[in-house]
C-alpha cells in the first residue's frame, strides 16, 4: 500500500456519504506495500479503508471484491465492500477505480509463533474450502506466464549468479508446470499475497485476511507456498522456522489435507513462491513508479528464501 493518487478530504466525504457511512473526520494516507493507493477513511459511524486501484482496471475488479463479499458470506474473516444505493460495489475516485470496506478489529502480528502460524493454516484451508464454489474466474495475473514476461526485463540488473538462478529456477518452474502431477493439483480462488502484514490478530486469535488484489485462480497449494515462505520464516536470515512450519502445516491439513500430487510437489511449489516474490520485488525496486510514501521492498530477501528452498526441500513428511 502506498498512495500514488491524492485524495481530497471532499472527495472522500462524498464516498463515504453515497455509501451511507457517515460523515468524514480523518483522512490519512497509508504506508507501506507497493500496488494501489491506500487510506484510512474514520467517520462518525465507524473506521474504513479507501482504495484506489492503480493497475487493476473495472473489468478485473469485479473478481476481486465479489469474492470477498462471497468468502464473507460464508464466515470467512475479510473486509466486506460497501455498497452504493444502486448496489454498486466499485466506485471511482479521481478516476481511478476504487473500493471502500470495513477496516478489520486488531493488527498484524509481525512476530508470530507456531500458535499464530496454526491459525492461519486453519483459516486458510477453510477459505479455499469457502471459495471452491465462487462463480468468477480470474487466473493468477502474478503467476508463471507474468514471470517469464518479467524476467528478462530485470535481469539487466543482476549479477551473474543471480541471473543463473533466476533462468535455472524459471525452467524448473516451466518444467514442473507441464507436469502430469502438477495438472493433478486442486485449485481455485487463492490470496497469492497472505504475508503477515495482511493477516489481524487481537491476541492469539486470528480476526481476519485483507488485502486481497493479487487474488486469482491458481493452486491451493501455491497459496499456502506462498503463506509459508512469510509465516515460516526467520526473515532477516530467510532460514526455514521448522516448528512454525509444521504447525501451519497441520492445522491446514487438518481442515483440508494434502492430495498425493501437493505432498509430490510442495518442495516445488515452495520454489515457486519464493521466485514469484524475487521477481516482483526486482520489478519494483528497479523499475520503479512515482509515488508519495512509497518503499520498495529489499529484493534479496527472497534470494535468500529461494537458494534456501533449492538447498534445503521441504518435504511433506515433515507434517507426519
């Protein structure tokens, strides 16, 4: 989140009024992430964030905010976007597309224990239960087809270690997706961005998942790859946590266990997860956009998370 379009506290006391959500007493920007332009919106009625959507366009936005209205109508934890008198819910701002939803009850656990990682593994699992059903379909607009386009666009900026991982780790990928196994993967709607920035907790218990425009349809397991390869891991080494693991691990498999092909490939999927994140944090710290409040996350994070996964498999026996 960062704020690439002002907004005028006018503008947004109009939202909030059409919207029957009362009338504006703050407005403030957020900071942090790097996709769409974020704020705080409080009202006399209650707390809400505005978003402006700076690459998503009205046509791919539909998918986007319906499914969170379906994942919260089957008790899933998530921001509920508010609608107009007419039942729309996609608004524009500035002319930028724009959605306003409920802000969600306690913070982000930046710190967590195996406790908190159990929570997510159950609640995801649940939410790919949830969305099995969700009758729109969108792929995963960050996936494999958006890494072999964005790759060479970034590897000017590499040394030449790091340009071998990246081809080498980019033909494994393109290999095992064409892979009988693969294929065999359950999938559906997933986050694709379920950091621990994006999760609320009050406590030990988990209030909700947010955040969810780099959604699509992939596989559910590249969805807890990804999870895992934040959650489950020391971040300033990108060492593997193996107790944090196993507890996302189980709670999720408790709920939806693991396929023969996910258990096949969750070595795999792990890599991926951690390529898809190397690739767009390259994207973003060398090819940057304009915008107030705007911090690029350090791309080698996820070099590091990735030679780990390479070096170090993560087998699915380690949940038995």
């Amino acid at each position: 989140m960062a704020v690439f379009t002002e907004v005028t506290e006018t503008q947004a006391n109009d939202l909030m009024q059409s919207l029957n959500l009362g009338t504006l007493t703050e407005l403030r920007g957020i900071e942090g992430g790097i996709e769409n332009t974020n704020y705080f919106a409080t009202t006399d009625q209650g707390e809400y964030v505005l978003t402006l959507f700076e690459r998503l366009t009205h046509e791919q936005l539909p998918f986007y905010l319906f499914l969170m209205k379906h994942l919260a109508g089957r008790g899933i934890p998530v921001p509920d976007p508010a609608a107009n008198r007419d039942g729309d819910i996609l608004h524009t701002v500035s002319g930028k597309p724009a959605a306003v939803v409920n802000k969600l009850k306690g913070k982000s656990q930046l710190q967590p224990q195996a406790v908190h990682c159990a929570a997510v593994g159950n609640m995801l699992a649940r939410m790919h239960l949830a969305g099995a059903d969700y009758n729109r379909s969108q792929p995963n607009l960050r996936g494999l087809t958006w890494w072999n386009d964005t790759v060479s666009l970034v590897l000017p900026h590499l040394d030449e270690a790091q340009q071998a991982l990246l081809r080498s780790e980019l033909a494994f990928q393109n290999h095992m997706a064409q892979s009988s196994a693969y294929a065999a993967l359950p999938r559906g709607p997933v986050h694709a961005d379920l950091f621990r920035d994006n999760v609320m907790f009050e406590g030990e218990q988990l209030t909700g998942f947010f955040d969810f425009y780099f959604a699509g349809v992939d596989t559910w397991l590249f969805d807890l790859a990804v999870c895992m390869n934040d959650w489950c891991i020391d971040l300033p080494s990108g060492l593997h946590a193996a107790d944090r693991a196993r507890a996302m691990l189980r709670a999720y498999c408790k709920v939806r266990p693991l396929s023969s092909p996910e258990r096949e490939l969750l070595p795999g999927l792990l890599r991926a997860g951690a390529l898809r994140f190397w690739i767009s944090r390259l994207w973003d710290y060398h090819l940057p956009r304009e915008a107030s409040m705007l911090k690029p996350h350090d791309p080698t994070h996820f070099e590091r998370v990735l030679r780990g996964r390479v070096d170090h498999p993560l087998l699915a026996s380690a949940i038995d």
